[in-house]
C-alpha cells in the first residue's frame, strides 16, 4: 500500500478532493508526503509524468513516522500531469494528478443550456415587418405585394408602398417598354414626388444584387422566423421556470417587432439622405436588423428582471405555526 | 375605388394596335386555343412618371368596350387575413366580387383603378359578354390572368372576350372568341380615338414595340 498526502504546513500546495489533485502555485514549492511502499516493503521512487509542469526537487527519507517520506516538489509551468510512486521494476504503485496554475476539472455536458430563436426571429422579422419610411406619409419597406396578385406572384421584389398598395416604388425584373430591353427596373405609382424616381428608370449593378437578395431574403426570413418562434417556444418547454421564459420570450418578440419599426424607420431615413429608393430600403432592412437584436435583447432581459423582482415582491411567505 | 388620375397636363397622343402579337416579352397570352387577340398600346405627349393606365386611354378602353359588350371586372372588398405572408384563396363574396356595368366611367374606375386587383401589377381582368348578359364567375375565374387553359371554361359562361394586362401595366391584350370578334373591338377603339382626335395606328410588333419606347 501506498498513497501521496498533503502536508498540513503548505502555503501554495493544496489538495482537491474531489478531483483527487494536488494544486501547486506558479512559480512555487512545495512539500507532500508519500506514504507507505511496494508490498514486500521495497523503497518506491517517485517520478512526474511531465516534468515541465512539476518536477521532482527530492525524495527524502522515511522521517515523519509510519514509512511517511517527504516529496519536494517545484512548479516548472501551467499545466496537468501526474506524479507516480514505482516499484523498483517500474511498476506504478501509486499515482495521483498534479496541476500547476489551475484547479483540475472534467467538462460535464450540460442538459439544460439555455435555447434561443433571438437571432432566426430577428432576422426573419426583418423579412416580415413593414418598415415605415419617415415623411412618406405611411410608406413602408416590404418584400411582398398587397393585393390580388397572378400565381406565381409578383414580378416584383422589392416594395415601398402605403397600406394599400395605392402609392408604391417597386424593384422589378422584365420587359421595359421604355427601353425595350429586358432589365432590372424601378416601377412606381405615385411616389415620384418623394423619391424622384420614375416609371421604367432602370437600375444598376446594385439593383440587381438587392432585387435577388430581397427574392431570397423575403423567403429565407420566413423560414427562420418559424425556426426563431419554434426554438423560443421549445427554451420555455425546457425551461425550469417556464413562466418566466415564456414572458422573456413574449417580450423579447414584441421588442424585436418594436426595435425594427423605430431603428428601421431611421436607418430608412438616412438611406434615402444617401440614395432615394435603393438606399431607402437597404438602409431600413440593415436598421430593422439592428433593431430587433437591441429590441429584443433589452426587451427579453427587462422583462427577466421585472419577473424577478415581482415574484420576490409579491410571492406570499408559507404560513408557519405559531409557537 | 377612385377614378385614375387624370393626365389633363399630358394628353394621349396615339393609341397603338398590334394584331396577332407573338412576343412572350408582353406577358400576355399567344395560344391561338385563346381566342383571336390584338395588342393594345398608347403613346402620350410626353413620357409619363407613373405606371398605370392615363385617365383618358382607360376612358377610351372603356367606352370602346361597353359599347359592344357587358364589362365584368374584379371588385375587391378586402385582402384575406396574412396573405402578405402566404399565399390564400381569395374567396367571392367575401374578399371580392365579381362587378358587371355597361358604363363606361365605372367600368374605367373599375377595371384601372381597383387598388386590391392592380392592373399595372397585372392583377386584373375584364371579361366581355354580349350586351345584357350577366356572365356567372367564380373565384376561380381570376387564373384567367395566368392560366390561359381556363379560357375553355368561359364559352360555357356566356363570355365572348377578355381584356387582360400585360408586362407592367403598360400594355393590353384583347382577346375575343366569339361575337362580336376582335375586329368589331378593334374597329371601335379606332373609332373612340377619332371622336377625341388622337391617332390611331395600327401596327406590326417591331413597330409597336418602337412606337411603345417613344
């Protein structure tokens, strides 16, 4: 029988239990004990396993009663390895780890990390929401047509139209009868007078790069604001406090909705400073985005904060019986 | 429904006619199953700002039309409920009426001027039926805009013609599978167009095209 013990007089040497590790400081000494050796009493050496992380100072002899000999040990660098008690024909008969510069531990895979849908939601509502465009008199950026359109839907991809699809500037794809060639053009009904845009102008480079990522955007954020919702509704399920989860997410949903609208509304107003039209609606979509993260984020952590405080407000204490 | 916007600053110059047009950049329908057509085309004094019908070629259209026909057109009462976010039936009766008038001025406002069934967007139709009749339509009539196989269903219906849009709004497209033919239609727009002095020119599909681009 033999085993490694702490000594009780170690200012930078420490023993985890738990992890069955000795702990030495940086740059330090220290001091164990070895107790006992080979079963027919033969002398065990003792040797690190990785002597840049701790090294073997010296061994001394059987001083401290009951076969207990002293173990001198120094830290040569971060690190975790193991000391081994040998029998002479190299056998180990005892071993215990050894860390210099942290505490030991095993990564234990977590059941209960903590599910979010706050990036799918929030890109997704960016393809959802109509964002107003500041002084339009209730113009909004949307990906998708109002009305009755032919199946297969719009040409279109792109829109800055009012609640009724009356008055709108759309990015479109087809025939233009003003230059008789097929390309990407502006449509507009309307809205000249805001954006100085008319009928048939065609767009550029640019304009073909926004009208096939709102064709993508608008069906791709459809998607991932499912997914979002799905996996928000699936954190409350799982959650332990699935009440207060489920207002968190609640909250956080109303102030992605509420971030996009405001910030977007901004970012819209700024885009149409630089270039009316297309800088309209990429500045409102880059502002909605940026807004629904702030929207939700702020919204979902009040909301967890407000949830705490009234429940230790208002939580009744149990009735206990009077002595 | 409001009247489209009068282009009183910008008068019609001349409304263009291309019989038998073949071209799919129209985005009309060139199956001879779809009855005989003629492509139909206006050219003002100056290049116009907005799309959509100028007041006075829907007028024009209109009258034209009403004159030898009953006009049925889509009325729209309300969009269905998320149909900005997936794709719904619009049902008859409730999101939409089918609306028949030989008056020229609401047959106009009807036909151009419906924000829920935008013709520039070409979103919407016109059936032609002979004077009087009324002709029976369901929600499934409103595929006539893209689906010329329904053009079969419409004899069993009393509908003798269709106005449908083309590419943006900017043109149309007459077709007329019984009488009157689309000659009668055509002699009559030409006509509507000499009562209110604009030319009337009848066109090959290059010519059109060009005449179109102004």
């Amino acid at each position: 029988m033999a085993d490694f013990r702490l000594v009780s007089t170690q200012l930078h040497l420490n023993y985890i239990t738990d992890e069955h590790a000795f702990v030495l400081d940086p740059g330090t000494s220290g001091e164990l004990a070895l107790w006992g050796g080979g079963p027919n009493g033969e002398a065990l050496q003792v040797e690190s396993e990785d002597p840049t992380v701790v090294q073997i100072v010296s061994v001394g002899t059987a001083s401290r009663g009951d076969n207990l000999r002293d173990v001198r040990v120094r830290a040569a660098g971060f690190g975790l390895t193991s000391l081994s008690a040998l029998m002479p024909d190299g056998r180990s008969w005892a071993t215990t780890d050894f860390a210099v510069g942290f505490t030991p531990g095993r990564m234990v895979p977590t059941n209960d990390a903590p599910l979010s849908g706050e990036i799918p939601f929030v890109i997704g509502a960016a393809a959802i929401v109509p964002i107003p465009v500041p002084g339009t008199n209730g113009l909004c950026i949307q990906l998708a047509h109002r009305g009755w359109a032919p199946k297969g839907g719009s040409t279109s991809t792109l829109f800055i139209q009012d609640a009724l699809g009356k008055r709108n500037l759309r990015l479109d794809y087809g025939y233009n009868v003003k230059t008789g060639t097929i390309n990407y053009h502006w449509n507009q009904k309307g809205t000249y007078q805001i954006f100085g845009i008319a009928d048939h102008t065609p767009v550029g480079t640019v304009g073909k790069v926004v009208y096939k990522s709102a064709r993508y955007f608008k069906y791709g954020g459809r998607v991932l604001a499912v997914v979002g919702i799905a996996l928000d509704v699936y954190s409350v399920v799982q959650s332990d406090r699935p009440l207060r989860q489920a207002t968190k997410v609640v909250s956080g949903w109303a102030g992605a909705w509420i971030g996009c609208k405001t910030v977007g509304a901004g970012g819209a107003w700024v885009g149409s400073a630089v270039t009316p039209g297309m800088g309209t609606a990429i500045g409102g979509v880059v502002g909605c985005l940026a807004g629904g993260f702030i929207g939700y984020e702020g919204a979902s952590r009040a909301a967890g904060r407000l949830y705490d405080w009234a429940e230790a407000k208002f939580t009744p204490v149990p009735e206990t019986v009077a002595p | 429904m409001t009247t489209p916007p009068d282009d009183a600053d910008n008068p019609l110059r001349a409304l263009l006619l291309c019989p038998r047009f073949t071209g799919e950049q129209w985005q009309l329908p060139v199956d001879e199953a779809f009855g005989d057509r003629v492509l139909i085309g206006w050219r003002t004094a100056r290049p116009r700002v907005d799309a959509g019908v100028p007041s006075s070629v829907a007028r024009l259209l209109a009258q034209a039309l009403c004159r030898h026909s009953t006009v049925t057109f889509a009325k729209g009462h309300h969009a269905p409920a998320g149909a900005s976010l997936v794709p719904r039936q619009w049902r008859m009766g409730r999101h939409f009426e089918w609306s028949s008038t030989r008056d020229p001025d609401e047959a106009a406002a009807g036909m151009f001027g419906d924000p829920l069934f935008p013709w520039e967007r070409q979103g919407q139709l016109a059936l032609l039926s002979p004077p009087g009749d009324i002709p029976v339509l369901d929600e499934r009539h409103l595929a006539l805009t893209h689906d010329p196989s329904m053009a079969s269903t419409l004899r069993g219906v009393s509908v003798c013609g269709v106005l449908l849009p083309g590419v943006d709004g900017d043109v149309a497209g007459l077709y007329a599978f019984g009488a009157p033919d689309s000659e009668v239609y055509q002699s009559e727009l030409v006509t509507c167009a000499r009562e209110r002095a604009v030319t009337a020119e009848v066109l090959d599909e290059p010519g059109f095209a060009r005449s179109l681009a102004g």
